[in-house]
C-alpha cells in the first residue's frame, strides 16, 4: 500500500540535467521511497522557445541510467495550459490580476527610479479602462499580473499565508514560516510570449497532481512566497516544502546548465557510474 505521501521532481527540458539536478531528484526519489510513498516526474515545459525534445528525452534517459524510476503518464506541462487559463480567468473574474503592458526596459527603468532602488520588487498599476481597452483592441502584447493590493483585500490580509518547511531555506528559514508575498512584488501569472508563467503552472500541477511534499533546490525557496498566496487565492491545500542545499563545483559555484562537463552524460561518457555518482552524491 503507498502512503500518503507524494512528491516530484520537475525539470525544465531546456538544457541537459547535470549534479545538481541528480542530487535534487535523488532527494526526492529517496525521500518517496522512504515515505513508501510516489513519485512524480514532471516535466516543466511552458517556455516553448526554450524547451527542446531532445532534452526532454535526454531527462528520461538520464534519470534511468541514475537508477530512478517514476510513475506513467508523465505530465507535460505544455499540454495542461487550459487548466492554467481557467485558474488565470477565475483570479481575473475576482478583479485579482491586470495587465500590464510595459516592456523589460520599462520595469527595469520604473524599479530604478523606485525610492528603495533596485531591491523594490515591481509594483504596477491596472491602466485606466479606456486605454487598457484601446491598447487590447490595437494588438498590443501584454503579461497578466497579480495585484497584491486586491489579493490582500480579498483575503483580509496574509498574516494566516504559513507554510511547513521541513528542509531549510538559504538563511536557515526551518518551522513554521509565515509566508511573505509582498517580497515577489505584483508577479507575472501569464507572460506574454506564453501564456502562463512558473508560479502559477507550479501551484495548479502540485495540487491537481496531489503533491504533498515538495522537495527541490534552496533556489526555490522564495517562490513559497508567492505560491502560498496563489494557493489560498485559488483554495488549493499547501504541500509540506523541504529544500535541500545546493551543490557547488570546486571553484564554489553551484553548478548550471552552462558547465557542461558536469552533465550526467558527459560524466557517463567518461566513464562514470550510477553507483559511483550516488555514492558522491551521498545516497550510497
Ligand atoms: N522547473 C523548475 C526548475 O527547473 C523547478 C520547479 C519547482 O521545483 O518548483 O528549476
């Protein structure tokens, strides 16, 4: 009998996996196996300009050769963006999103000129109605953003926005945490190249896939922030969150998709084995 614990492991097929997305998939398969619990590949794939299949194959072929295992159908985000359009439509239908029509410059400028600099996270506004309709009617592109001031209204504040975490965030963060959106500013739920954007596709696949323990890099641990407000917007339950550390190569950076060395295929191509890697990976 599995228990009622699940979690996933969810690459972006835009590069191949190296160390680090061996260690973080490890983390969560162990954990699974030790919970005799599930778990879920699933690959995260909205950017379609970014995405490649043969990356997308290269994530199978290399998860298996590390010794893993996951459960079939895999859910592929690009084919899920009706569910991610219907949670867009009921937050808008609730007057909690806007769109925002400024370019990259334009925030880069507007955050620059913000009186807390460059660490003020962007804060826009919904644009007069005759000229939101007049910019929609001439084709111009836009993001669909959430308002923090509607979703603060609508929930009576974020005091009760908490979470579980069970790993640790970069500074120690353990516990009880109280949830802080306001640090992600009014963040892009559609972008306008694709339609939807992370934090939205990541809070609708977790809960409609019954994720209870999400386990993933300490990168991630900010986007709590803003996920938990998305789930008590959306009314969909919070997982349990364990961020894991993350690995750095001998010059003390964390490995990227841009060393390439350090794909699990060129160490295959070198000779490596499974055993050998999670041996190093301290999953002996
Ligand atoms: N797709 C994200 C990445 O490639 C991970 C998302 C998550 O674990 O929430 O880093």
């Amino acid at each position: 009998m599995t228990g009622a614990f699940v979690t996933r492991f969810a690459p972006s097929p835009t590069g191949y996996l190296h160390r680090g997305h061996a260690y973080s998939a490890l983390c969560a398969f162990e954990a699974a196996r030790a919970a005799n619990g599930r778990f879920i590949l699933r690959i995260e794939d909205i950017d379609r300009t970014r995405c490649r299949p043969e990356y997308e194959a290269a994530i199978y072929e290399d998860l298996a050769w590390l010794g893993l295992d996951w459960e079939h159908p895999v859910r592929r985000q690009s084919d899920h963006m009706a569910d991610y359009g219907a949670a867009l439509r009921d937050l808008s239908e609730r007057g909690l999103t806007y769109r925002c029509f400024r370019t990259r410059r334009e925030i880069a400028e507007a955050i620059e000129q913000a009186p807390h600099g460059a660490m003020e996270a962007f804060r826009g506004h919904p644009l007069p109605p005759d000229e939101e309709e007049r910019r929609v009617e001439a084709g111009e592109p836009y993001a669909w953003r959430l308002s923090l001031d509607a979703a603060r209204r609508a929930l009576g504040g974020f005091d009760h926005l908490v979470f579980t975490e069970e790993g640790q965030g970069p500074n120690g963060e353990y516990g009880l945490i109280q949830a802080r959106p306001e640090l992600g500013g009014d963040v892009v739920l559609a972008r306008k190249d694709v339609g939807v954007a992370y934090h939205l596709a990541v809070v609708v696949d977790d809960a409609g896939q019954g994720i209870t323990h999400v386990i993933r890099g300490q990168d991630l641990f900010e986007a709590v922030h803003v996920q938990r407000l998305l789930q008590a917007l959306l009314a969909l339950p919070t997982p349990v969150y364990r961020h894991h550390g993350l690995l750095t190569g001998p010059d003390g950076r964390r490995y990227a998709k841009r060393d390439r060395a350090q794909t699990l295929r060129e160490l295959r191509a070198s000779g490596m084995t499974p055993r050998a890697l999670r041996t190093e990976l301290g999953f002996g």
